[in-house]
C-alpha cells in the first residue's frame, strides 16, 4: 500500500485545477430584476401571422416528438428551461375584465439560462440560425437571426422585465448542473463498493474517477 | 396533465391573470420588493426549480413591422410562470398553502381571484387561467429538485475532499471515503 502518488496525485490535482470557480456572475447585459445569481429570465411576447396559427402548433408537435430538432438546444448548454406557448385568447374572468376577441395569436417565449444575454442572442443567432428561424419566422416584425444587431433590437423591443425572479440554486450554472448530475451517476458505484474493495483496489477505483470525473468538475 | 407542458418528470405552468384597474402600480411595487424581507416566496414551494412573475402593459407594435393592426391588451396581464417537479395538482395545491401570506398581495389585485386568496378556490383560479406550453425545454427534465441540490452539494464536497486527501495513503483516503460517501 503506497501513497497516491505519481499519476494518481497528477490526476488528483488535474481534477482539482479544472473546478470552476466558485463565485464569479456571469449574467450580465439585463435588468437586476432578470437576474437571480447566475440564472437571467428573459420573456418575450411575438405577434403571430394568421398562417403561424396553423404551422406553430405543427412545429410545437414536432419539436417535441424529434429530439434531433431540438438536439442544439441542449447542446448549447447554458438553458436550464425554454418555453414557447401560442397565446390564442386571454382567459375570461368575468367583470370588470371586457370580453376581448383577440386580432393576432401572441407567441409566448421564455429562456432560464446562464451567461450574458447578449452572449445569449448571439449564440441563439450564430449556432441556432436555423432553430430561430423556424421558431421566429412567423412573428411580425422578426428580422432574421442575422445579422444579429437588428435580431437583439428585436427581442429587446418585445421583451418584458420579471417583476421578480426565483431560482433554486442560483449559484449553479447549467454546466454545473449537468456535470454534478453526470458525476452522481459516476460516483454511484463507488460509493456503493467502497467499503468492500481493498485499499488498492479502491485507490485504482478512485483514480479512474477522478480523472472522469475532471470534465464535470 | 397535457404531454405539451410537461419535459422528462418536469412540468412547465404559466398562467395569465388580468390585473384589476388601478392596481398594477402597487402589485409591481409588491413583486419587485418581494425579495427585500428575505429569501423569494418561491423557495417555499416545494419541488420548485425556477419561477417568475411578469407584467404585462401591451402586446408590443412597430409601424416598421408588417404587422397591419396593433393588438391591444384590454388590461395588463399578470403572468407567472414555475418549473417544477411532479404534477401540476398536488403542487398547486402546495403552492396555495406556502404563499398563502403573498396571495391576496398578488392575485388578489387580479379580476377573479377568489376572496381569501387561498386553498382549492386559488388553485382552481390558476388553473382557470393556465395557459398550455406548446414546447417545454427542460435540459434536466428527468433531475428533480432534490436530486439537483444534492449533486451539486456532491460536487462541491468531492472537490473539496479531492483537496484535502491528496497525498494521504489510500487506506486512509478509503476510510475518509466512506465516511465523506457513504453507501
């Protein structure tokens, strides 16, 4: 039984070296009132064409049934949770609330995500060019992805501030997330045989997860 | 429960409220300061991942759009919007339990809201109002509260122990191991 030395302290250390830091915000380039520690808020109201009636709730179908079209979506890896809802009519609550017959269906959008928003539209713009196009392109008004100045002057013009804004664990980033979730299925096993292994079958054990575990950390 | 506002075992609820005449001014000041006493009410609420309340004045409108005719909102609407864990009724339920104190504070300045603000009248007024997701993203959908918050808890202390067990024989890290992890 030696020590963790040589490539297991190496490992050690890589794995300790690569933790994000603990404190710094990233979410800038929005109003406080967006913003809970690293999570920002953005909610955005689009007015619809008469033909995105029929062709949204398709889109919604889809988008729901073929991972693959929302495959860049998770892989862009800063949006914890997106919405998108067709708001056809204001429910109705009785007086003093008048009856309205709506002109336009509204396309209801909100983000939960990390990083700055700007940096947000810009990826939205530049890696989901198409995405954004299939789910904008049926809004008045919606200029294209791109260029992305008149795409950000957009949302800025149909989005509206939270009045308040909650996140759970504010400090957590959805890297952070995703890696703590992936290295609880990866701590698992270990966890579970610790106690039965011997102490180098352990600290080979141990080696081996913490040079996994380095990408999550 | 719709299959549209719902993503892995999370579920997405947005509801829109119209706010009674004259009321919008104090139920912002309202929501805007919420946080100033302490934590968000929201924190209350179990199983909940993230949640907003917006107001909205107007649907908005450019003469620059093509858009022929501007789409006026009779009255501004009070939206909220959670994510959380579960089913949609035993949360509201929850919900019309832990915010009992803010409810008639925020939906009471809103056209309908039952008079207390509370209990199964509330949730069934949220309800009323729920306006169905087309399309809810959840990158973790499956990961419920719980399992989110002990992760990362998980993470932060396999660093920290990674830290403090560097160079220590491996029988000792085994044993601190097991106590830091157990089974």
């Amino acid at each position: 039984m030696g020590q963790l030395t040589g490539r297991g302290r190496v490992r050690i250390l890589a794995a300790v070296s690569t933790a994000p830091p603990a404190g710094p915000i990233t979410a800038t380039g929005t109003s406080s009132r967006n913003v809970d520690g690293q999570a920002i808020a953005i909610t955005v109201f689009s007015t619809i064409k008469w033909w995105g009636r029929l062709y949204l709730p398709v889109l919604f179908f889809l988008a729901k049934r073929v991972p693959w079209l929302t495959e860049t979506l998770r892989k862009l890896s800063f949006i914890h949770f997106a919405r998108w809802a067709l708001v056809k009519e204001i429910p109705y609550n009785g007086p003093p609330q008048p009856r309205q017959t709506m002109r336009y269906a509204h396309m209801y959008f909100e983000s939960n995500f990390n990083g700055g928003w700007e940096e947000y539209i810009d990826a939205f713009s530049h890696i989901m060019t198409p995405n954004m196009k299939v789910f904008f392109g049926s809004s008045y008004g919606f200029p294209g992805p791109l260029p992305v100045g008149p795409f950000k002057d957009y949302i800025h013009a149909n989005e509206t501030e939270a009045s308040h804004y909650y996140s759970a664990y504010p400090d957590a980033t959805i890297t952070m997330v995703a890696g703590a979730l992936a290295l609880d299925d990866r701590l698992a096993p270990l966890r579970r045989d610790a106690a039965e292994l011997d102490p180098t079958a352990f600290a080979a054990a141990y080696r081996r997860l913490l040079t996994d575990a380095q990408r999550w950390l | 429960m719709k299959s549209s506002n719902v993503s892995g075992q999370a579920y997405g609820f947005l509801a829109m409220t119209p706010i009674k005449p004259g009321q919008e001014a104090g139920l912002r000041a309202y929501l805007e300061d919420l946080r100033d006493p302490g934590p968000s009410p929201m924190s209350r609420v179990p199983g909940t991942h993230m949640a907003r309340w917006v107001i909205v004045e107007r649907f908005n409108w450019d003469p620059f759009y093509d858009q022929p005719e501007p789409d006026a909102l009779a009255l501004p609407m009070l939206i909220f919007s959670t994510c959380f864990d579960g089913g949609l009724d035993g949360y509201l339920d929850a919900l019309c339990v832990e915010l009992a104190a803010e409810a008639p504070f925020i939906w009471g300045r809103c056209i309908g809201c039952p008079d207390p603000a509370a209990g199964p009248a509330l949730k069934a007024y949220l309800e009323h109002n729920q306006i169905d997701c087309g399309f809810f993203f959840a990158a973790y959908g499956q990961a419920t509260l719980e399992r989110v918050r002990a992760s990362l808890d998980q993470r932060d202390r396999l660093i920290a122990f990674a830290t403090r067990t560097q160079g220590l024989p491996p029988a000792e890290i085994q044993r601190a191991f097991a106590l830091e992890f157990p089974r």
